[in-house]
C-alpha cells in the first residue's frame, strides 16, 4: 500500500507541475513584453535570469562615488591651505559629472516581442531567434541588450548587444542557436540604459518569453512483430489470436448465415456430411503499448558519458513513431530520479507528446527507483505489450521475470554498453580481459531473459537501429514460421 | 623636472594594466594624478600643466573605462558609440581647460568665511543633485 501511494504522489507532483508549466506558458505575462517585470538604478539582481548578470551596473556607482570623493577631497584640500588653484581644479571633475547627469538615461519604456523560426525542432537543426525592441519612450543613447537565452550553442550572431535607441526607434535583432535535446526556455532581455560617459544608468528586465523543444531525430523503423496476449477492440495490425476478418489464416468453421461464399473451405467440406466449412481468418487489432525508458543515472555509468543514453532515447522515439503509426495505443514512463508518465493514446498527438517527453528526459538517481522493483505495473493493462528500453543491469533481472510471470508480453531493446563503451578504451590486455568478462556477464544475462520468455534485442549501437530492429523483430514469413524458423 | 619620471612610470603601468586586464589601475592612477596636480599646485609649479595633466588623466580613465564597456561589441557599433563618446567629452575637455585656466589666471578676493560657505554650498548641492538621481 505504502509502495502505491508513494507512487500516485510522485505521478500527482510531476502531473501538477506540467500543469504549472503550461499555465506559465499561457500566462497573459507570457504575451506582454512592455511593462519591465523588474526595473531600477541601483545593484540589486534582476528578477529573474540571475544566469545573465548584467556588467558595469556597479562600475558606474564606483565611479561616480570617485569623482565625488574627488571633487570633496579638492574642496576640503583648496579651503584648508587657502589655495583658489586648487579650488580650480575642481571644475573639469564637475563639468565631468554636470554633463553625465544632464544627459542622465530616462525611464526605459520599450515594447520587446520575440519569435523563433520554429518552436519545435529535431537535434542538429538551427533556429533562429529575432527580437523586435521599439522604444516607447525618449531616447537612450547608450543602451547594453541581454537576451537571457537557455544555454545553447551560439551558430551566428550575438545574444548581447551595443546600441543608441532612438524614441520610436524599432530594432530587429537575430542570432542563430543549435542545440541538444531538451526543452529550452527564453525568458526576457535585460536592457541597461546609460549615459555616453557611463555615470549613471538605469536597468529593466522584459518578458519575451518563447518555448523550444529540441526533440529526439526519429528513425524510420519497419514493422515490429509484437503478439501481447490481449488487444483492444478497435482494428489494427497486432494478430488478435481470435477468428474473423484478416489476412492470415486462423482456422475453419462450420459456415454461418450471413458468411460470404467466397470463404467456403471446399476441400474440407467435401469430407464433412451436411455441413459447410469455411475459412476463418485471424483479427488483426490495435494493442496497448507501453514504453518504459531506463533513465537511472547507473544504468549508464559504465560508459562513461551519456552517449548511449542518447541512443536509447532515440531508440524509444522511433519505437512510439513505429507503434502509433501502426495504430497501437501508446503510453511512455520514464523511470530514473522520478517518474514522468505520459498517459497512452493514439495518433499524431500522442506522438507528439511523447517526442516532447523524450525531449526532457535526463538522467537522474533515486534511492526509491533504483532497481526496477518499485517499477509501477499497474500503469499497463495487464496481458499487455511492454518495451523496455535499457542498457541492463544484473540486478534488473528478477524484475523482469515478474513482469513476464504476471502475463505482460515483454521486449527488452538493450543497447550494447560493453561494445560500447570498448569503442572509447585503448586497446591493451588487462582492457581485453575485462571486456571478455563484462561481455560473458552480458550474455548470461540475455540468456536468462530468452529463457524466461522474454524477447531481447541485443542492439550493437554501431548498427543503425532500424537494421537491427528489422533482423531481429521484423514480421517473418508465414513459411518461414511453420519451418519453425522463428526468431 | 625629476617629478615626471614618477608621473610617466604611472603612466606606463597604466598600460601595463590596460594590457592585463586590471581594472583597478585606472581608478588608482586618476587618483594619483589628482593628488599629483594639487601637490604640484601646493609646491608653485606651473597651474596651467597641473589642470592639463588632470583633465588628461580624467580623459585617459574615461577613455580607459569605454574601451572595457564596449569590450565585445560588433565592430560598426563600436565605432558609432565612440565617435559620439568623443562628441560628448570633447566639450567637456574643452570647457574644463577653459573655465579651468580663467579660474587660475582670475583672482577674485574674498574671506575664509564666504570661501567656506561657498565650499560647503557645492558639497550640499553636488550631494542633493546626485540623491535627486537616486530618488527620480
């Protein structure tokens, strides 16, 4: 009991937090970018984006604080020795600071919208990020612009710039960014106005919020032969283990009114008496799919970087695309630190759903979601297909023997972390030992897999999942099943 | 004579600073100057190279500081924003040499009580003007 309810928690927050998330997004704040969230003359931090901290607000206040100390020192120094000169001296300092603070930056008032080129990308792809600064109010002469972008590769362009805003004034400003997958968030700029002698200076910070979602690339992957033990009532291509309208041959029953003749099985008839035999085909339907992503952090230790994890991700992409493509209702669980649960469905929405949840998906530890142990069944119809995608640890195996007993139809797509990981070592014996060992250790374990039932692809990442999906988990031919060829 | 020696070996160091990159330098050699010129001033040297000397040292800090500022700027706008700096300091370089010299070369009698009172009348002022910035 205590094990469920800690698991409705953890789902509740991450389901709670998506919904913040959004209305974030939502926000009216969200679309205005006139009125600053934060604005000021003195050091204090922006409100937000303490990432991009804004340079000089404090270099300016030293050096109006030493021209006044300055210009003091001399008056006090002139009326202590009775010497006019000296007195005299104080007049560029002050004509200095008269003209700075004639020229003082007035109240920054500027509208800010941003757009991205596309808000939603693959891995590799380049966005471009415009900004539209008008100012609304007088003229700032001197004025620094931040944009407090999400830390992404910077391919053309600058994120901060120099410039003179005329009133009215409307600058258009662009760069170009790449990135990993992720999903990234723009908030605002930081604007610093001042002077052209750089005495005083006024700040404010913008909302120009925009979102990008960086998702995984999506492989094309040809059918994958699953046969979970119950299916939904809508058609699709999972052979149902049930007579009536498909494709392949089920059986023969004796004919019905309402069947078609074309169906009549003659040859069986003709050794029956008074009945009519026809062919039944099996149904083909559309199945319960659940993914479940390995995200623990030790899962991947072993290779070192998180390269592999990348490979499963992608993985995991192309296997939804594969899966809703063929009609399937999919759902997605990421377990690692937490669980992120993407509820299942079907089509074109689902699977953008679940590449947005694979955007986010990093690796994280948890004490509770170390094994598998605390993996949460009751998310999947029971008899149903489930796809584990996982480098595999030894301690995982118990776990999987019990999804198998409890009637799921389990696939482990396991990426190969001992070539892997090889392709990174320099070559020596004691490497060579050890990698025999790791890769008897492997081995072992897949067999134990196989034995209990489970269907395992060995992926060798340095073959392209689609090839290694299509050798091992391609639909085979009728003649080659009943050669008892199957895979 | 030999109290330039001093004056340029700040100099240098102030590129020295310029070089590497330390920022204090500046600030610290504008100080230096400052004093410099009232101790010159204090000792009957020449007025005229004492103000020259502290409206240079305040240019070159100026300068100094814009060149940090717009560390990193494109090249085109940098040379707008310098060319319209220079447009704002050159008045005050001017002004200040000029009413500077005429308040050396002038000399207007008054007591230690007015000279005082004017004395303190610029402090308040200078003080209230830069809290009006603050409070705007």
């Amino acid at each position: 009991m205590r094990k469920d309810w800690n698991i409705d928690k953890i789902l509740r927050q991450g389901f709670w937090r998506r919904q913040r998330e959004e209305q974030d997004k939502d926000s009216p704040q969200g679309l205005s970018g006139m009125e600053p969230t934060s604005a000021g003359r003195g050091v204090s931090e922006p409100a937000f984006c303490p990432e991009h901290p804004l340079p000089g607000r404090a270099v300016a206040a030293r050096r109006r604080l030493l021209l006044v100390l300055c210009v003091y020192g001399l008056i006090f120094l002139g009326l202590a020795v009775r010497n006019g000169r000296i007195l005299a001296l104080v007049l560029p300092l002050l004509l200095y600071l008269g003209l700075a603070f004639f020229h003082a930056p007035p109240e920054i008032r500027l509208h800010v919208a941003r757009s991205l080129s596309s808000d939603r990308v693959t891995q590799g792809t380049t966005v471009e990020v415009r900004l539209s600064i008008t100012n609304l109010g007088a003229a700032l002469e001197d004025v620094l612009l931040i944009d407090c972008a999400p830390p992404l590769p910077l391919k053309k362009g600058r994120m901060r710039l120099h410039c003179s805003l005329q009133a009215g004034e409307t600058l258009e400003w662009s760069y170009i960014v790449d990135g990993g997958r992720g999903n990234y968030v723009f908030r605002g700029i930081h604007v610093l106005a001042s002077d052209r002698l750089g005495l005083f200076q006024r700040w404010a910070t913008f909302d120009a919020p925009e979102r990008l979602f960086v998702m995984p690339e999506v492989f094309n992957l040809k059918r994958i032969a699953i046969r979970p033990q119950r299916t939904r009532v809508y058609s699709g291509l999972i052979p149902a283990r049930l007579g009536g309208p498909g494709v392949e041959f089920f059986g023969v029953r004796e004919y019905q009114q309402g069947d078609s003749v074309r169906w009549i099985n003659w040859r069986a008839t003709a050794r029956q008496q008074e009945k009519w035999l026809i062919n039944e085909f099996e149904q083909e339907r559309a199945a319960d799919v659940g993914l479940i992503l390995d995200t623990r952090r030790r899962s991947y230790r072993q290779a070192g970087n998180e390269v592999l994890f990348e490979y499963a991700v992608q993985a995991t992409a192309a296997l939804a695309d594969r899966f809703l493509s063929d009609g399937n209702r999919v759902g997605l669980l990421l377990y690692g630190d937490l669980l992120s649960w993407t509820f299942p469905g079907y089509g074109k929405i689902q699977r953008e759903r679940i590449l947005q949840s694979l955007a986010q998906a990093r690796l994280g530890e948890s004490l509770y979601f170390d094994e598998f142990r605390h993996l949460p069944t009751r998310l999947f119809p029971t008899h149903s297909q489930v796809v584990l995608i996982t480098p595999l640890l030894q301690e995982d195996l118990p776990m999987l023997i019990l999804l198998r007993a409890r009637g799921y139809q389990l696939l482990v797509i396991s990426p190969d972390p001992v070539s892997f990981e090889e392709r990174y070592l320099k070559k020596s014996p004691e490497i060579e030992l050890a990698k025999r060992f790791a890769y008897l250790q492997r081995v072992l374990l897949l067999h134990n897999l196989r034995q209990a039932g489970v269907r395992v692809l060995d992926w060798q990442t340095g073959t392209p999942l689609a090839q290694a999906v299509h050798a091992s988990l391609g639909r085979q031919p009728v003649w080659f099943q009943a050669l008892g060829l199957e895979v | 004579m030999f109290a330039i020696f001093p004056l340029v070996a700040c100099g240098l160091f102030w590129l020295l600073g310029l070089w590497q990159g330390w920022g204090w330098v500046g600030t610290a050699i504008l100080l230096v100057f400052i004093l410099a010129a009232a101790g010159g001033l204090l000792l009957n040297l020449g007025p005229g190279w004492m103000l020259l000397g502290l409206v240079a040292a305040l240019v070159a800090w100026d300068l100094d500081h814009l060149s940090r500022r717009l560390h990193g700027a494109e090249t085109e706008t940098r040379r707008m924003l310098e060319r319209a700096h220079i447009l704002r300091l050159l008045p005050v370089v001017t002004a200040g040499l000029f009413l500077g010299g005429a308040a050396m070369v002038l000399r207007v009698r008054f007591g230690f009580g007015l000279a005082l009172l004017l004395g303190l009348l610029l402090v308040v002022g200078l003080s209230r003007v830069l809290g009006s910035f603050a409070q705007r």
